[in-house]
C-alpha cells in the first residue's frame, strides 16, 4: 500500500483552529504546524479516545461526542467526519473485508477489536476507514458510480448533473481527512483543465468548476455513497472572503445543503474557510498527495 502523505504548502491556519478547539496539542511557543490535507491524518475521527467505552476518561475529549463543545463540524454538519457515511449499499462491497468480518478470531480481521494495526479499533491511533487496494478502491467506485450520478443528479445542479464526464485528475479513490475521512475522486471541467499542472496551476478563470464526489467503506466491506463537494471559480468581486469561489455540497440523495452566496449560504462557510489557507499559492485548490496524481 502506499502511504498517505500531502502537506500543505503555506498557512497555519487549520492547526491553529484545531489547537484552538482541543484537535491538535500544541507543540510549544516556537513549534510550527504543518497541516496535512486530503490524508487520513486530518480526520477528526483519529482521536486515541475510544468512544464506545462506557466508563472511557477520555470521553469528554471524544471529537465524536454530539455535545462536545471542541467540536468544530457539529452533530448536524453534513461534512462532519464523525457523521454517518451516508447510504450502505447492499450490492457494493469488498470481498476481502466481508470474509474477514465473518471470523471475529482471524488475525487479520479488520474489525477484531484486539487487533494492534486494526483500522477500525477506536484506541489504536490513526483509526478510520479500512485501507483498499488500488483495484478494490476501483471496483467498489465502480459499482458505486451509477448510483452516485443519480442521486446527486435529483439535486437539479447543472455540474452535479454532468460532471462525470470530466476529466478526472487522480489514478484510484483515496482517503480525505478533510472531507470526512471518506473516498474521493477529483473531477474538473475544461475551463479548469489547469489543474492537472497541480502547484504549477496558477489562478483559474471563472467558469473553472472543481468537483469531488466521495464514498464510504466500512470495517465489514460494504460501501456507500457520500456527498458531492463542488467549488466554481466566479467573477471579481462574487465573495472576497472566499476568494471568489462559489462552494456547493450536495447529499447522496440531491438534497443541496448549501451554496455560497446562496441558499443555505452558512452551511459551506467552513468550507471556503478551509481553502483559503492555500488562496495565495494555490488559489484556494487543495491538492491530492503526489501517488494519487494522473500526469
């Protein structure tokens, strides 16, 4: 497997908002962060605290927990990674997972609570979703595709609609801390086919539209569809605090949740929030760890 690993390039905004609300120790006076997106690594769900144990000390610090005040996402924040993946389906799975769940015993059993390297043992660090192969990552995408084009085809959104037959930029699904911990593939339309230069991008026109559509795996294999995260370059002076982006999130099931300067407005602040950490470099676009890139 390979790792993940991408580090942001500038900005020390995200640790200090997650110092700020209990996420992230701080390293001392002199210590400079260095934030890590699109990797498991931002995943609030990799806390140490294990949140099913009923008598945990650590349960007040459970990022988890629906009242906890460090909580920066909210129990109700789609984009919570703490949230409900979303939808299982009943057809899409990985067999490897499936056959493992079944022998609670098995060394290997991704869902043995014993296991030291166990991906789903909420004490072991790093938890969240199960590791995939690059050809199982494929063929559960696959199986899930026609079901994620027509539930965020209902939201009515023109991209939500067409996107699928952009250009995709990475080579397999991989993990996003910072969208939850789920699988994502990034998609852009030809106005935006600058993005396949990565740090050599430089600014978009308007009209560049980026997109992600996303899905979960659980620890018994089976996979389910996530939300669509959109963001459309505008003209000047669209929304200067989010440099000029129009952010959209759709739900599995076309519902949108929200878009800037539009309905539901607030519900995607936190996303150009985000972005705006890499506004000066990257004109607000994250970018995928290197193994991930389609030259």
């Amino acid at each position: 497997m390979t790792s993940y690993k991408s580090t942001l390039k500038s900005g020390t905004v995200i640790p200090a908002m997650m110092v700020a609300a209990g996420l992230l120790a701080a390293a001392g006076p002199n210590a400079i962060a260095k934030p890590r997106l699109e990797t498991r690594d931002v995943q609030i769900a990799a806390s140490p605290c294990n949140p099913c144990a009923a008598r945990n000390p650590c349960a007040a610090k459970n990022p988890c927990a629906a009242n906890n005040p460090c909580n920066p996402c909210g129990a109700k924040n789609p984009c919570n990674p703490c949230a409900a993946g979303g939808s299982v389906s009943s057809k899409c799975v990985v067999p490897r997972l499936q056959s493992a769940s079944a022998n609670p015993c098995a060394a290997k059993n991704p869902c043995n609570p014993c296991a030291a390297k166990n991906p789903c043992n909420p004490c072991a660090a790093g938890g969240g979703a199960p590791e995939l192969t690059r050809a199982e990552a494929k063929a559960v995408y696959d199986c899930l595709v026609p079901a994620l084009k027509s539930g965020y085809g209902k939201s009515g959104d023109r991209d939500a609609a067409s996107y699928a037959g952009w250009k995709t930029y990475n080579n397999q699904p991989y993990i996003s801390g910072t969208h939850g911990g789920r699988f994502v593939n990034n998609y852009a339309n030809r106005k935006a086919r600058a993005y396949g230069k990565f740090e050599k991008a430089g600014r978009m026109p308007p009209g560049a539209v980026l997109a992600k559509d996303s899905f979960t795996v659980n620890a018994k294999g089976r996979a389910g569809a996530g939300p669509f995260f959109l963001m459309e370059k505008m003209g000047g002076g669209f929304n200067k605090v989010s440099g000029d982006w129009k952010y959209t999130l759709v739900m599995p099931n076309g519902k949108i949740v929200g878009k800037t300067n539009g309905s539901g407005s607030a519900n995607v602040k936190f996303c150009y929030e985000c972005h705006m950490s890499v506004a000066g470099d990257q004109d607000s676009m994250m970018l995928m760890p290197d193994e991930f890139r389609k030259n």
